[in-house]
C-alpha cells in the first residue's frame, strides 16, 4: 500500500515536471545557439560599394541589419524550418511592431515597388530568425527593443568621431564602443584614389533569451579592418 502511494506520488512529479519542461523547452524550430549578434549597418558604408544600388534618401543613422543566432564556438546556424513567404503579410507580427520596423530596420536597396522593407525583413526571418526557435512576433519584438536601446552614433559623436570622410585611428573606436566589446566590421572605400577600410557595421552581443544587451565575451574585435586607420563615411 505504502509502495503504490510512493510509486503514485513519482509519477506525478514527473508529469508536473515533464510539462513544466516542455513549457521552458523551445519550439522544434529551436537550433543550439548560445547567443544574438544584433547587427547594425551604417547605411553609407554599404551604399557607397561599387555596384550598390540604393533608394534615394540613404539614412545617416545606424540601422538594423538582423539579429543573428551564434554559438560560443562560432558557428552562425542559418535556414532552419519555418521560413515565411512574406513578414508583414505573415499576420504574425502586430502592427506596433512593424511600425518600429518599419523605422529602424529599413531596406537600403532600390527596389521596383515599394520599400523592400518586408522583403529584407522576410530574407533575415528565413536565413537566421529562423534558428531562434522563437515566433515571428517575438523576434522581431525584440530586435527592435534591444535595437532602440542604443545610438551608436551619438556614442561616437560624444567620443570625436564623426561620419566625416576622415581616418580615426582604430583604438578610437575600440575606446568609444569599449562598453560593448563588439565586433566591428569594415569594408573598402576608394578614398583619395587609394582602397581605405570603412566602418560598415558594429555586431552587439543579444542575452540568447533577447533581454539585455552584454559586453561580448572574445572583449573588442575588429573584422575585416586592416591593421591602420579606418574612415567613418559620411
Ligand atoms: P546576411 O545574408 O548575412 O544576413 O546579410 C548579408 C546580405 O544582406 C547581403 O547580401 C547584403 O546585400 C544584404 N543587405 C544588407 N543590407 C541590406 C538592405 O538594406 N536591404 C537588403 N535587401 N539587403 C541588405
């Protein structure tokens, strides 16, 4: 008698924690990943490329380019289940949402109708939201929240640089982004008929639950910048 009661009072305690488990378990969607990179893209930097082609009007403001699943080890899974054919069609994002979007994460690209921005958002949904595991609407929530939390150009401002065509040397970013230890990524620029490295994006560190922005664990690092002065193009 006292055996079936024990046996009865285990067998609760694992369906209690069974769907307790299930309920803290992502959906099958989810990849292992153990962090974001919420990626930033200084819009002048990528539209000056030779062969970009961009909408009029390119911002002078750092703007999303995605938030990006990774693991400690460097891996960056991409293209799991749950690909959308279109963002804002999907009715899976609220219209508050998109309209944080539809400001802070616009298509630079030219395009024949249109923004493009439901088409840039659908490519980064499809490519890497994908492997969060998590909904569209809380994604998509939560970029633009960690994303609104910071001014990376104000931050560079109050530290003397300026998105002036001018050369800074690169322990003047790695100072004024110091808090971050982000990534910091460059690519070429003709400038004064040489190839100079430009600052394009700064890759922040996202809590894998999408709470809180964090100082990245490898401290500062430069991708792509060569060993000299990089140009912040204006
Ligand atoms: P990833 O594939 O790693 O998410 O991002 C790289 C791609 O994003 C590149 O092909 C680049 O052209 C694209 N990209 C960056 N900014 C924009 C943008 O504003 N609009 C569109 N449509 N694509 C962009």
């Amino acid at each position: 008698m006292r055996s079936m009661k024990v046996n009865g009072i285990a067998v609760a305690t694992a369906v209690v924690a069974c769907s307790w488990l299930s309920f803290l378990a992502p959906t099958s969607n989810a990849q292992n990943f153990d962090f974001f990179y919420l990626v930033m893209q200084w819009p002048p930097a990528f539209c000056n490329q030779p062969g970009a082609r961009c909408k009029p009007r390119i911002p002078r403001t750092f703007t999303i380019h995605g938030m990006w699943p990774q693991t400690n080890s460097g891996g960056s899974p991409q293209d799991c289940p749950g690909a959308v054919p279109d963002v804002r069609r999907s009715g899976q994002v609220d219209e508050a949402t998109l309209g944080l979007m539809d400001r802070q994460w616009p298509n630079l690209k030219r395009v024949r109708r249109g923004n493009g921005n439901s088409q840039f958002w659908t490519y980064e949904w499809n490519k890497h939201g994908t492997c969060s595991g998590w909904s569209l609407q809380s994604y998509f929530r939560a970029t633009v929240d960690r994303a609104s939390g910071v001014d990376l150009l104000r931050e560079l401002r109050s530290n003397g640089i300026q998105p002036d065509n001018q050369l800074y040397a690169r322990n003047r970013f790695r100072n004024a982004l110091g808090r971050y230890s982000a990534v910091i990524s460059c690519n070429n620029v003709r400038r004064r008929r040489t190839i100079s490295k430009q600052i394009h994006e700064i890759w922040l560190c996202v809590h894998k639950d999408g709470s809180r922005i964090f100082p990245c664990a490898r401290g500062t690092r430069f991708r792509n910048c060569g060993g000299g002065a990089i140009v912040f193009s204006s």
